[in-house]
C-alpha cells in the first residue's frame, strides 16, 4: 500500500525554500500519477500557491499567472476526486 506524504500546512510552506517547495511538488506530481488522492491534488495546488507568493519568485507575470491557472486545475481534480 502506497503511504501519502504529509501534507505541509500552509504555515510550513512559508518556511521552504522555493527550491524546497518545487522539490516538493514534484513528489506530490509523481505520488499523483501513481495513486489519485483528493489529499494529494490539493497538497499540488498548495504548492503552486506557495510558490507563488514566495519572496524569492522572479518569473515573469506570465508564468506566475500560469502557475495560478494551474493551482485552479487541480483544485478542480481535487473536487472531482470526492464525487
């Protein structure tokens, strides 16, 4: 059985480091493709949310309005999983 990573509060998100938390959303993308999680779907939002409003973000205005989208898509993958 496969065992979910814990989910990071959004208090700890705040902690990471960008590099930490694009590491960790990498985990989560490929725990996701292995087992569907609503818990999982929303630890990626989070993440790209995190990501995000970090301090040390400097993608240009495009690529934070992608990762947004982004954050959007699997909040509705998380809200389809429960149905």
């Amino acid at each position: 059985m496969l065992r979910i990573p814990i989910v990071p509060t959004d208090l700890q998100l705040e902690e990471l480091s960008l590099t930490e938390i694009e590491a960790n959303l990498r985990c989560f993308l490929r725990w996701y493709l292995r087992r569907r999680s609503t818990q999982i779907a929303i630890a990626i939002a989070q993440h790209f949310d995190a990501m995000v409003v970090h301090s040390t973000f400097d993608k240009c205005p495009e690529q934070r309005c992608v990762y947004r989208y982004l954050a959007r898509q699997w909040r509705y993958l998380a809200a389809c999983d429960t149905k």
